[in-house]
C-alpha cells in the first residue's frame, strides 16, 4: 500500500519535463532525487563489469564473423555489429566515467541525471542512423532480433537506473523496428506503433506509481525513523518517560531510566502500575488515587508521584495516562508519559530557600522577617501581645571590607550570624536584613532591664575578637530598641521607632544599646523640617558667604579669607552651618551647595587684590566625585582669578576610603594648580600615613588645641609644636584656627605657626566689608578682643583663710577657676599687682598665688599652679560630713 500523492504534488508532477515523468530526469522532491542518486551511485559502481560483458559481447561476435563468416548469414552483419558494440561501449564507458569523478558525484542528482540524459539521446541518434544503413542490406529474423537485443541493451546499459523500465521499453522499440524491416509501411507497422504508443503510457503510470510507492516509502521510513530516534534522545536525555499497561494494569512498557530509578531494571514489566508509584496527596487536584483510575479506565493528568519500591531513588515524577480502545471500541490498556520533577523540587524548595532565608548566613533574610513581625503582632494571646524589636549595626565593617577584602567581610558576618544566634538563642527569630544590619524580633519581652541586659550581652559578644584568614579583627555593634504596643503596634511603626533608636546609639558614640523614646521622634521630625526648608532654600537661593581674614603671624597682614556659608532662615533665623551641612550630605544636597559655594567664592575674590587667596571647604562626598577637577576648573575659568589663588579645604574624612581613586582625585587638583588644606588636623583618624602622599599645601590646627593653650598647665602648646613641627619637615604651611584672645597671638607665633585665623582679628564679614579691610593700611589686621586667657570660671560663696605677709585675714571666693579667683574683701594699699600670698581652698592646705589686680574690696589672684577642681569639690564634700 502506497498513500497517493495530494493534489498540489500530482500537479506538479503533470508538469513535469518527459524525462521526469518516465522516472529518468529531474525530480523536485527530495525523496526522489535522494533515490535517484543512490541508483546512479549503485550504476557508477558496477560499470566495470558491465563494460567487461560489452567487451566479451563484441569478441564473440568479432569471432564468429572471422570463424564462420556464412553462419546463418552473419558474415554480413559482422562488421555493422562490431562497430556498433565498440560505439556502445565506448559511450557506456564515458557515462560511467562521467559519474565516477568526484565533483561530478558531489553534485545533485537530478543534474547528473540531465547529463545522463543528453547520452542517451546523442546514442539513440546514433544508433538510428546505424540502423538506417543496416535496414538495406538482406536481413533475417536471426540479424533483427541482434538488433533488437543491441538495442535494448544500449538503453538498459545507458539508463540503468530503472532497469526494468528501460529494458521494456528497448524490447518495445526493438520489435518495432523488426516489423518496419521485414515488412515495411503497412498495417503490422501500425499496429506496432499503436502497441508502443500503449507501452509507453503504461511506462509513464508505472513511472508515477513507482514515484508515488517511493515517496511514500521513503516519508514512512524517514517519520518512522525519525520518530524512534526522537523518543530514544528523549528518554534517555530528557526528563520525559512513556508507559504502557495492559487490560489489568499491568505494566507491559518502562522507560529504562525510570525503571532504573525504581530499582527494578529488568522486573518492571508485568508489575501493577499502582505498587511502582505512591502519590503525593497534598498536590492540588489528586483527591482520587491512582488506582481508582486504573479500576474506572478514566484518564488522569499530572499526578505528582514518587518511588513505591524499596531500594529506589528518590526522585518523583508528574505523570498522566489515558485509555486505549481498538477499532471495535473495546479497552486495550494504558498510554501514557510522566516528566521528572525532582530538579523542579528541589528548585521549588531552593528560590522558596532563598525567599526567606539570607543566602550567606542562612538567617531569616528581610522578607521573613517581616512575615514574622506582622504575624507575632497580629496574635492576640491577652490584652496585648508584647513584642520588642533590636535593630542592629556593625561598627567598622567597612574598614574590614576595605582592609582585608569582601570574602573577609563574609566570612566575618557568617561568624556575627553564629553569634547572634547563641546570644539569641531561643529567645527571638534573628535576621539579616543586607550589609551588616541585622534584626532580633523578641516575643513576649518587654521589661527593659531583660532588654538591655540582652542587648549589653549581644554587645560584648560581637565586640569579642574574630579571626580571618588568619587575622585578628575587631568591631563593634549598635542596638536600637522598640517595644510594641507602647512604641508603636504595627511592624512599619515599630521598625522605624528601633531605627530612630540605633540612630541615637550611632551618635552617642556607637557601642551602645538605646531604646525609643518619643523626642527621637520629635528629633527625626525636626530633622525632616530642617531637609525640606533646606531643599526650599538651594532652589531659592538663600544662602550667602563671609570671609573670616587668616593673617600672616610675621607680617600681620591679610593674606587670604576663608569662605563660610550662611543661612538665614526667614521663621528659624541665623541656622548654624554645624546643623544644616550634615543634613545636606545626607539628603544629597551637598553637592549642589559646595558648587554654590565654590562658584560664588571665586566670583567674589576675583574683586580682591591678586596676591589673596579664598579657601573654600570641600566635603568627602565632593572629593569622591570624579568630576571636582572639572567644576574647579570651571569656577576659575568663569571668575578669571588664578589657580593658586583658590585654595581647598579637605578634612581627614576623605581618608576613610583611602583608594587609588582618591590619589587620582588629588593628582588632577594639584594638576590644575590650586592650593590644599587639610582642615581640623588631629580631630580625626590618627593616621599620619597620608600626609606622606597627599600634596598638601597647608596643615590647619584646630582650635580644640588652640584653646586655653596659653594657660599655665595646658599641654595644648606641646600639641601645636608638635604639628608645627611635622609640617616643617613636610613643607607645609600651618594656621592655627580659633584664635580669640590676644596672648594666643605670640604663642602660636612663638611656636612657629606661619598663619592665624579666628576671632581675635575679626568675625566673618561680607565680601565687600572684606575688600574694605584690605584697603586699610596696606591689609594689616589688628588684634582685638581679650589680652589674656583664662580658664573657665566656676561661680561661688565661701569664705577663706588668707595669709599675707605674715597677716592672716578671712576673705569670700565669688568665682574661681584651674588658674586663679576673684575673692571679695581683700584690701590692699598700694600697687597690688604681683603681691604674694597664700589662700587655704582645702582644709589645712594653702595654696600659693599673686594678686594680678585690687580696686573696690574685689581683687584677681592667679595661682602658682593650676588647682584640681575636682579636688575642692571633694573637700566641700568632706566638710559638710564632718560638720554633720
């Protein structure tokens, strides 16, 4: 049986060439023209021997003509014979010769059929021709049926490809051209035309039937093929798998790998199918079981199953079946194929894994645990459920990120999760929320003493020593504390009051624990005011500059201002730079008002003689931005003043990422000529490694060490020597900021500060107050304010014992400080200044000191030695007991 071609290819093959359609030329389907090439291929293998015959043929027949020239009348034919065979053979060699050559057998085969083709046809002209000569010469039956034969056997030889086909139309063109010989034009020609003209339409059907078997021989074999090869690539490298049962659902077909995995390679077959495979009930849609599937012949999909058999893999499996029912209708068995979902759990399990669990520590991750805090505070166990929350932040991490390396850093978070957790223990569910900020959720506790005791443990635990790679580190860790209901009964409430709270541990120092209270809030409100009229004010323009002078210590002159921004709030009034600058870089604003800053500064020293410089701060968060260099350079370019006369104020924070990116940063300043400070010089990190490398042009000293550094006992003056010292060798210049009375001038110029700024030569001024003040004497600034400095003074009434000159007397101390009193009652003829005595401020202990001035009962006396204070508190204290 043969599927008939459809219509579209019955039509394409009516139009086919006359070669085509006997099964001889070119055929457009690929069916065809792949058996058209195995059959040429097949006739270019066997030409040897077919020439050997043709050539053993023409011996024989050459023979005969030479032996027994009279034989039945060949003597005559011989000749036209033997020419004949050595043109057939010779055309026949060439045709096969032509198929053997490698190109010529790369190329199609309906091209080498259009070769073979054009042949045939130049043989049969040939032939023709031949036969034409031989048919008036005497013939007889014996010679035409040699013709006939040669014939037959050129067309067979030549188109072998369809032998069969060939040879019957050669053996019709043979009696043919017997009959046109022997009995010329007449009616046995035409009835011999006619049969050949039926022999050739049947020729042609059997061409399109032997067409039509082959195509449809080749497309089964091909799907079939085709379709095996599949489902064995399938099962063997898929997850898919097939089974089969029979009437009683047994089964009669496995996939091998499945039956491997059940333990049963070579038993399987013949098994119920319900004793290999157990379900999983708690899949959705299998409330009937297998077997009842199997019992009803009804079809069922999906089914999530898993191995019945012992000694089986653990794996499972979707599997679905269907009945099969023959023509008659009547039940057959099973069909049915199944999929492996033991990777499709395990990835299940693995994202459900990571949905709530943190990948590197294995805690509960963010989304976990506030899963966990909305379900603790939604339960309703009493009249309130209390639930108390820690939110945690590592101190100095980063450094340990930055020192020894990522992996370092995981590794040490892997060692803080284990420790939380034995801190923790079963008390609470702890999480990790990214970074180093952890979670502890704590139900059922709400007395703060378990709290913060909990919370110091949790403390002194992770500020214990880790060892990494090798390494000892250290860190530290801040805990914010929130107690639901009172601090707020929804978990956003509750977390934002524990991160109000950790942000009140991080600026108490860090290393410490801090619960809410409502004026964190208050305070993170106020803060939030202060961002927004911020916000209003960088759009509006509402700042403006002063300039503080900074005066050379050995000329007195002006040499420079620098820049300080002011705000002047229209309801808040005159808002310190210290309170809004840090809300600037935390909401971003920083960089829009450093460039204010930078830009306005420029445009404004730009009036000022050429010889002055302007300083202008640069915050860490503009110093990490690659494109400072850039807006430098367009500050100076837009105001016109000369590079080195700007000059940049860095503070140490900017070394907190000491990377390579900030040695490019400071590369590309110096590159354009501008001036660097490093400002509040030994406030910050204590490392001195980066004044080797970052070409500073001036170390500024701040005025925490300048401060009451001319009072007897401060050790303040050894700092600033010291610094003075250092930037010497290093080649820079110093300021000592802060300066505010008037003897700290000849300290500070003693101990070889090349610059002073502060108070002592004036306030903050406008711009154009500045350029007023570097008209007046040639820029000499003049000093004001108080001549001397003195300690803090304590106010107070108590009497002392006095002794001067031998004479004891009683005074009253009205206020007193580590360096002196004023002492009310002490009179004194004469010129009292550098009048010694003696004062009793501890019981039996007198204290030495001089009278620096007296006028009206009040005079001031300063102490050889600077006094403990403490000391007298102590000594009040003392007193009053042994009074009692």
């Amino acid at each position: 049986m043969y599927a008939p071609l459809p219509v579209a290819d019955r039509r394409a093959r009516d139009r086919l060439p006359i070669p085509a359609v006997f099964g001889l030329g070119e055929e457009t389907r690929e069916q065809i023209a792949a058996m058209l090439g195995r059959k040429l291929d097949q006739a270019a293998a066997v030409w040897p021997l077919t020439f050997a015959a043709q050539a053993l043929a023409c011996a024989l027949l050459i023979l005969i003509g030479f032996v027994a020239p009279s034989a039945a009348g060949l003597g005559v034919l011989v000749p036209v014979i033997g020419i004949h065979a050595a043109i057939l053979g010779s055309v026949s060699s060439a045709i096969f010769s032509l198929l053997r050559l490698p190109r010529l057998r790369r190329w199609p085969a309906y091209q080498r059929n259009r070769i073979l083709m054009l042949l045939v046809a130049s043989t049969s002209a040939v032939l023709l021709s031949m036969l034409w000569t031989v048919a008036h010469l005497p013939a007889g039956p014996l010679q035409l049926g040699c013709f006939a034969a040669a014939t037959g056997a050129l067309i067979v030889t030549a188109v072998g490809v369809h032998a069969v086909r060939a040879a019957t139309l050669g053996l019709g063109i043979g009696i043919v051209l017997m009959l046109a010989i022997l009995a010329g034009v007449g009616v046995p020609l035409g009835v011999a035309l006619l049969f050949l003209g039926c022999l050739v339409l049947a020729t042609r059907q059997l061409a399109r039937i032997d067409h039509e078997m082959e195509l449809g021989r080749t497309e089964a074999a091909g799907e079939g093929r085709l379709a095996i090869r599949m489902i064995a690539e399938f099962e063997s490298y898929g997850t898919g798998w097939f089974w089969e049962a029979d009437r009683q659902g047994r089964v009669t077909h496995l996939s091998a790998k499945v039956a491997e995995d059940l333990g049963l390679a070579d038993t399987a077959v013949g098994q119920p199918l319900i004793d290999l495979f157990r379900m999983d009930s708690d899949t959705p849609g299998t409330e009937r079981t297998l077997a009842f599937h199997i019992a009803s012949r009804t079809s069922f999909s999906d089914y999530s199953v898993c191995a019945a058999t012992e000694g089986a893999v653990e794996r499972w499996w979707s599997i679905s079946g269907r009945p099969v029912v023959d023509d008659l209708g009547r039940f057959q068995g099973f069909i049915g194929s199944g999929s492996d979902l033991t990777e499709q759990r395990r990835s299940e399990a693995e994202i459900t894994r990571l949905a709530l669990f943190d990948g590197l520590t294995g805690l509960a991750n963010r989304q976990r645990m506030r899963l966990s805090l909305d379900k603790t505070l939604a339960q309703n166990t009493g009249p309130y459920r209390a639930t108390s929350l820690f939110l945690m932040d590592l101190d100095r991490f980063k450094a340990v990120n930055d020192t020894l390396g990522h992996q370092a850093g995981d590794a040490l978070l892997q060692q803080v999760a284990q420790r939380l957790q034995r801190g923790i223990a079963d008390a609470g569910l702890v999480g990790r929320l990214g970074g180093d900020e952890f979670k502890v959720v704590l139900p059922g506790i709400d007395n703060r003493t378990t709290l913060g005791a909990l919370a110091r443990e949790v403390i002194a635990s992770l500020s214990e020593p880790y060892f990494i790679n090798g390494a000892s580190v250290t860190i530290g860790c801040s805990i914010g504390i929130a107690i639901a209901p009172e601090d707020g009964d929804t978990s956003e409430t509750l977390v934002r009051n524990a991160d109000l709270a950790l942000y009140a541990a991080k600026a108490d120092g860090r290393g410490v624990a801090r619960f809410y209270s409502d004026d964190m809030l208050t305070g993170a409100r106020t803060r939030k005011l202060l961002e927004d009229d911020l916000r209003a004010a960088v759009s509006q323009g509402a700042f403006h500059l002063c300039y503080q002078p900074v005066v050379s210590t050995k000329t007195t002159r002006i040499v420079g201002y620098e820049a300080l921004i002011r705000w002047f709030h229209p309801t808040r009034g005159l808002v310190s730079p210290a309170d809004f600058i840090p809300v600037a870089e935390e909401c971003g604003l920083i960089e829009a008002i450093g460039e204010w800053v930078l830009r306005t500064a420029c445009m404004e020293a730009a009036r000022w003689p050429g010889t002055v410089r302007v300083a202008v701060n640069v915050s860490p968060i503009q110093f990490a931005n690659p494109a400072l260099p850039a807006l430098v350079t367009s500050a100076l370019a837009q105001s016109g003043i000369a590079p080195g006369r700007l000059e940049l104020e860095i503070t140490e924070g900017v070394f907190l990422d000491e990377t390579a990116s900030s040695e490019r940063m400071f590369r590309a300043l110096k590159t354009i000529g501008v001036r660097l400070a490093l400002d509040d010089f030994g406030t910050g990190y204590s490392s001195l490694g980066y004044l080797r490398n970052a070409p500073f042009d001036k170390i500024k000293i701040d005025q925490s060490f300048v401060k009451g550094a001319a009072e007897p006992g401060n050790r303040n003056a050894a700092i600033i020597k010291a610094i003075v010292t250092l930037a010497d060798t290093l080649g820079m210049e110093t300021t000592a900021e802060g300066v505010e009375v008037q003897d700290e001038i000849d300290l500070v110029r003693d101990l070889g500060c090349s610059h002073i700024q502060g108070y002592v030569y004036g306030r903050p001024v406008r711009a154009d107050e500045a350029l007023l003040q570097l008209g007046v004497e040639d820029a000499t600034a003049t000093a004001s304010g108080f001549k001397v400095s003195r300690a803090p003074r304590t106010k107070m009434l108590r009497s002392a014992r006095i002794m001067m000159d031998g004479v004891r007397g009683d005074v009253r101390i009205r206020d007193i400080s580590t360096s002196g009193a004023m002492l009310d009652g002490l009179r004194i003829k004469g010129n009292p200044d550098g009048v010694e005595m003696q004062i009793e401020l501890l019981e039996d202990q007198m204290v030495a000191a001089r009278v620096r001035w007296a006028r009206g009962g009040k005079a001031g006396i300063e102490f050889h030695e600077a006094f403990d204070l403490d000391s007298l508190n102590q000594g009040q204290g003392t007193r009053l007991r042994r009074a009692g």
